[in-house]
C-alpha cells in the first residue's frame, strides 16, 4: 500500500517539476528517518517542496490536494495536503514549504536514496536532524536521539550540524541534546 502510493505521489512531483510548478522535493518526516536507518512507524509521506516564484495553489490543485497558506506566527509557509488513494485505505501527503533558511539547508544537503524499492531525493541525516529539532515535538526529539545513534557522527558532522542549527535557529535546541550524548 505504501509502495503504491510512493510511486504515484513519485509520478505527481516528478511532472509537477516538469511543468514548472515546483523546482525541487525531497522527503523529510518519518519515511526520511527511516531511509536513514532508524526504524520508524508513519502513517503518510511528508516532502519539503522548493517552488520559487510559482503559485502553490496552482501546485495544490494540479497535485489534487489543498493548500493552506501559514499564518504570520506560523514557522511554516504552507502546506498541501493530498489524500493518495491506494487499497485499503488512503495515504496522507503532506507538502511542506520551509521557511527560506530551512528551504535552503534542505535543498543544499539531499541524497538519493532506496525508499520502498524507489529512488527518492531524501535530506541529509544531519539537515533532517534540524527539522526535527525545529518542529520540536516529543516524537522529533526521540528521532533526533535515535538518528544519532544510528548515524555516529563524527567531530565534523557534529561541527556542521551546530552550524545549520545556528542558521535555522535551533542552536539552544541542539545544544540540548548534544549534553544528553
């Protein structure tokens, strides 16, 4: 079920970007934990998406989801949100659009990877680490942990992670769990 609809959302984004809608996504949430080695259970698909000056409710509409803007205290743009109806029952997608400090660390760190046997443009573990940090939930701390874990990282990673946190505005948050290390 999963897989089917990774292929048909895949076929969407793959001619959305055609068409100029969009010029850029990459899975992020918990597939994107996933693809990085930590088992995680998700019930949908979540995709960072790069527009540039395209309209997102024309993205919206030729996707067939909704589109709703940020509002001003938000930390997110907006979002489209599309049902992938697959058997037994539908799969969630949700496009994300970053805020451009965010947008640029996603963009600027992605890597190919085997998702459900599809080859999918996934951000690094060190920018999804940022995200998650940024979203701050409970289960986005617990991924961060566990990303970390998995991952090992190295001085290096470690120095560039502090870097984008400082960029994205987190550095207090990563600063955090570095001391939990």
């Amino acid at each position: 079920m999963f897989q089917e609809a990774l292929a048909q959302i895949l076929s969407r984004l793959k001619t959305a970007q055609s068409r100029g809608l969009l010029s850029g996504y990459t899975l992020i949430g918990g597939f994107a934990v996933s693809a990085w080695g930590v088992p995680r259970a998700t019930q949908d698909f979540d995709f960072a998406i790069a527009i540039d000056q395209a309209d997102p409710q024309v993205l919206a509409t030729f996707i067939g989801g909704r589109y709703q803007a940020g509002e001003p205290d938000d930390p997110l743009r907006g979002v489209v949100t599309v049902s992938i109806e697959v058997v037994p029952e539908p799969i969630s997608l949700q496009l994300i659009f970053l805020p451009p400090p965010l947008t640029e660390l996603a963009f600027g760190h992605i890597e190919t990877l085997s998702v459900l046997e599809y080859s999918v443009p996934v951000v690094s573990w060190q920018v999804l680490i940022i995200l998650k940090l940024y979203a701050g939930g409970p289960h986005d701390l617990l991924d961060v942990h566990r990303i970390l874990k998995v991952r090992r990282p190295q001085a290096k990673d470690l120095q560039d992670i502090e870097s984008m946190a400082e960029v994205a505005g987190v550095l207090s948050e990563w600063k955090s769990v570095q001391k939990k290390m």
